[in-house]
C-alpha cells in the first residue's frame, strides 16, 4: 500500500515539474547578435528562468521544420514555437493582415495599430480554436528593402527585367502587382538561384545578406519599406490554459520582456546592417516620392488578393487611427 502512494505522489510531483518545463522550438540559429527571433526566445527564457520555469532551447529543425512544429504546438508536444507567419496564417489567414504591404509606416506604427485595434486578439479568435496561441509578433528587422543583382531600382516599372525570389504566393501577388516576375525558392537554395541567374534578388530586411551569405552576390538595394519583417511566437492552447494563474501571469510577463528585448534589438540592427551594404559595396538607393507613391498604389491592388475587403478593414482602420 505504502509502495503504490509513493509512487502515485512521484507521478503527480513529475507532473507538476513537466508543467513547469517550457521548451521553445527555435527557428533560426542561437545567434543574438543577427537573428531577432533568437533575441525573444533568448530574453523569453532568462525571464522564464527567474520566475521558477526549467527552460530547454529545441535547436532549429531538431524536432523538424516549420510545418513540423506547428503540429506539435497544436498537439499540446511543444510549449513555445518560434514561427514564420505563414505559419499562424494556416490557422488563421488574417494573419496576413500584419504583412500587407505599405499599410504600416513602421515597426512602430505597426505595434500602435495592433495595440489600438486589438488586431492580435482578432488573430487568435481563430488561433485558439485550432490548438495555439499567438503571444507576440516577433520583429527580425526593420521595413523590408529591394536588393538585386542588376541594377539601380527607383521605381516599380524598373523590376520588369528581373526575377524575384518569392517567399511565398502571396509575395508573388505582390510581384505581380508591381509587374515584374517571381519564382519561389526555399532560403538554403537562394544563393545558388543568384549566382545563376534563377532569381536576380528579393525583399528582405537589410541584415539578411549578411546572415545568409548573399552579400558578396547582391549589388544593388533600394530601403523600400515595403512592409515591416515579422514572425511570430506561439505557444500551445492546450499547455497555456493549464497553467495556474500565477504562472500563467509570470509567463505573460516573460513575453512582454522578450517583445521589449526583440524591439531593442531591430533598432540597433538595422543601423549595423546599412553599414555592412555599404561596406559591401552595394549601391544604395532611395526611392523617389513619385516612386514611393508608385509602389504604394501597385502594392494595395494585391491586398485583396491575399484577403478580402471586410478582413482587410480592421487593420487598414487600425493603421489610420494611429499614423
């Protein structure tokens, strides 16, 4: 009898311990000094650290990829999923919201639009049903520029003559828009599609380059500001609402410490990163105002080919409110 209740209070103790543990499935390499995305899941754990969580970093694809471990933070398998927004856009696609192109100004206006609109909470009104949660939007850079291999880009009808890389479909729409082409192409494979001509450049933050190897490929960048560069982190439903009040409130906490460390750090980021494209020898270009306006108009015609008009609202509405 005395055998069978140490052994009932040694499965209820390592109960309470497992709920305790977080593991955060990383997506990039533990490199805080490039990789935004790393800097929240990094200030994440310290902050889970101090407040009694046992915190494990998962190094990226060791549980698999994206798809991967969107799986196992739905199945409850996975505490904390560092994740692309593709990724909260399976569950929800208003998600996109957050990436249409020249609807936010900023990082900044961006975060005061959500705030304002509480356009997150909209996000996870269909999130949480599936088996997540979206707990923040994770910055990996400031607004996104155009780099290339060919020439100077000032304006959309100077991309006629190139093939960009897409991330996805919806930057295709976007590709479209501007009328230049587009071929999707997985980040280990851009370097080689560049170097043979496959694809002649991309939009991306302007460290990117430099932590995927491409600086010495690219040679021209134009500081765009197309949208603003984003992923996310997620959490399991299933894990999140089991946790007792004063732990889910000392994890909530951790959150906010990690978005504050993640905005920090872009901040820094970015001016570290214009200083490698010049060093580099990239010719940097700046668009004109006429340009500007030129991508902006062409940019908002694919909007809706991404979401609908009544879903786009609330956060065109929200970005107004606060410009």
């Amino acid at each position: 009898m005395k055998i069978r209740i140490l052994a009932t209070i040694v499965l209820l103790l390592a109960g309470a311990a497992s709920a305790q543990e977080v593991r955060i499935g990383l997506d990039s390499p533990p490199d805080a000094a490039r990789s935004g995305s790393y800097v929240f899941a990094k200030a994440l754990g310290e902050q889970l650290k101090a407040s009694g969580f046992t915190v494990k970093e998962l190094p990226v694809n060791s549980i698999g990829g994206e798809a991967e471990r969107l799986d196992q933070t739905t199945q409850g398998l996975l505490e904390v999923n560092m994740a692309d927004l593709a990724r909260a856009a399976q569950l929800n696609k208003l998600t996109f919201g957050f990436g249409l192109p020249y609807l936010y100004d900023s990082l900044a206006h961006l975060d005061r639009a959500d705030a304002a609109g509480g356009l997150l909470a909209k996000v996870n009104e269909g999130v949480i049903p599936k088996g997540a949660r979206v707990v923040a939007l994770v910055a990996v850079g400031g607004g996104t520029g155009i780099f290339n291999t060919r020439h100077e880009i000032t304006k959309p009808d100077d991309m006629a003559d190139l093939r960009m890389r897409g991330l996805d479909e919806n930057q295709m729409k976007l590709f479209k828009a501007w009328g230049t082409n587009g071929v999707v192409i997985t980040m280990p494979e851009v370097a080689n599609a560049l170097q043979t001509g496959i694809a002649s450049g991309y939009i991306n933050p302007p460290f990117v380059p430099f932590l995927f190897g491409h600086g010495a490929i690219l040679k021209y960048y134009t500081p765009a500001n197309v949208s603003q560069s984003l992923r996310v982190a997620m959490v399991s439903e299933d894990w999140y609402k089991k946790l007792p009040a004063d732990r889910k409130a000392a994890f909530d906490a951790a959150v906010v410490k990690a978005r504050e460390a993640n905005r920090a750090w872009v901040k820094t980021s970015d001016e570290q990163a214009m200083e490698q494209i010049a060093k580099a020898g990239m010719k940097i270009t700046p668009l004109t105002p006429e340009g500007r306006k030129q991508f902006q108009e062409r940019s908002r015609t694919s909007w809706t080919a991404i979401l609908s008009e009544a879903e786009i609202k609330p956060f065109v509405d929200a970005a107004n409110k606060t410009r």
